[in-house]
C-alpha cells in the first residue's frame, strides 16, 4: 500500500479522465492522496474532491509563484477550510527562488502568514523550497518548535539543505525526481541519510514522471499509479525492500496527516 501525500489532482489535464486516474492509481496500490492546495481557487478545488472521496484528503495554501494573491482575505478563507475534517495541512507555501514568479518579499511575507496560520489551527505544513536555502531554513528555524509538523515536499536541494531540514525536525518527501539521471542522481545517495521516520514519498502529478519508466508512456503526464516507479528507486538505493519501503512510508504519511485507516 502506499500514500502519495502530493498530487495536484485539480489540474485541468485530469478533468477528461478523473476517475480512471483515480482506478489506476488504486490498481497500483495507492490507497489515499493529499490533493495539493496550491491557490485560492486551487485550494476550494482540492477540498472539494476531499469532501467528494472518502481516500482523498486535502491542504490548504497559497504556492509561493502566487504569493501576491495572500490578503488577508485569502487568509481568513483558507481558515475556513482548513477547518474541515478532510482538509490535513496547510500550504502549499515557502520560498521559490528560482523562477521568481512572485516577488521575494511577498513570498516570505506570504509563507510567514502561512505559518501563523499552521500555528494557530496545530495543523501540520505542506512546504515547498527551491533555489531558496538557506534563507527557508531561516525562516522556519524562528518557528519550528510552535509548528506541529512540517515537510518539505518535493526535496531537491543538496546535502547541506537536507542536513538543516532534518535538524529542523522537517519530514522529507521524495518525487519522481530522483529518477531523473539529468539532475537527480544526487538524491539516490542522500536518500539514504532520511531517517526512516521522515520519509515521505510523493508524484507531485501531474509533474515530474519519472524517467526511468519502461515503456515511456505516450502522454507524458504524471500521475499517481506511477508512485510504485518511486518507491522501487529509493528502496533499491537505501537497501530496503519495496515492502519495508512501502510499509515505513504509508506508516509515516499516516501519522504526519493524522490519516483515518483507508475505508476497505
């Protein structure tokens, strides 16, 4: 069984085929998804779908290319559904450095609100950092010890990034990147320093499929059923079995979501 705790299932790509996305992703083995709240739409969206099926769940949050859409307004709604059973985090927010959609200011601005918020409701945070270490660990070292979980999803960064995120009690999450022989080969040796019980894995569909999938699907959307290509990866480069694997990371998004026990 495993939980993929990143899917940004709103995408306009998934609307033709929705529920044969989702009886794939089930054949394979995925028995919940985190719908990934990412804008004001996009997070009324993703609850939405939680509200509408019992295996998926939701966050809540503004992604740091849309940090300027963070009002006070946008704030006070995202409390609002983060106030229902279904939705388990707040973000996705942080710091993105790389393509600077946003301006910096109202991106730290932004993942600070977003972090008053988490504080306030004792949710646990939905994260996203690129390009921007260290002055996320920055950030989050000023509040960690008040936020009741927090994982960095989608981990791309170097060693001395995962060093401080692990120092910062953060769970990591793990994508299809890792498959990635242009730029991901660093993670298949720092994949083994996540401790067991800080390892989440994730498709960050309808991004990032892997590249090592034989054969190459003809539609180059990512989705969930590919889940198992990522957990095949790390298990092979932290010398677990696919079962441990799956068992110690399915274990870990439980606990970090406060996930109910799937409805057989």
């Amino acid at each position: 069984m495993y939980i993929d705790i990143g899917a940004n299932l709103t995408h306009d790509s998934f609307h033709p085929d929705f529920d044969e996305v989702l009886a794939r992703a089930a054949a394979k083995g995925v028995v919940q998804m985190v719908v990934t709240g990412a804008s004001r739409e996009g997070s009324q969206d993703a609850a939405r779908l939680a509200r509408d099926h019992d295996h998926l769940f939701a966050t809540t949050g503004i992604h740091p290319h849309h940090a300027e859409e963070t009002t006070q307004d946008v704030i006070s709604e995202l409390r609002d559904l983060a106030s229902e059973d279904k939705v388990v985090a707040v973000g996705e927010t942080g710091l993105d450095f790389f393509r600077d959609f946003s301006p910096r200011p109202a991106q730290v601005k932004s993942f600070e609100q977003h972090i008053e918020l988490a504080i306030e409701l004792g949710l646990p945070m939905f994260l996203h950092e690129r390009d921007a270490y260290p002055a996320f660990a920055d950030i989050l070292r000023a509040h960690h010890e008040h936020i009741a979980r927090q994982v960095v999803h989608c981990f791309t960064g170097e060693k001395e990034a995962l060093y401080a995120y692990l120092d910062l009690d953060c769970y990591i999450g793990i994508t299809g990147w890792i498959c990635d022989e242009r730029r991901g080969t660093h993670l298949l040796r720092l994949v083994k320093d996540i401790p067991a019980d800080r390892l989440l894995i994730e498709t960050d569909a309808p991004y990032l499929l892997p590249r090592n999938i034989q054969p190459k699907p003809k539609d180059r959307r990512n989705e969930p059923q590919y889940l198992h290509v990522v957990a095949e990866k790390i298990a092979e480069h932290r010398t677990e079995t696919l079962d441990e694997l799956a068992t110690l990371t399915t274990r870990n998004a439980r606990h970090f979501f406060n996930l109910p026990a799937p409805v057989a």
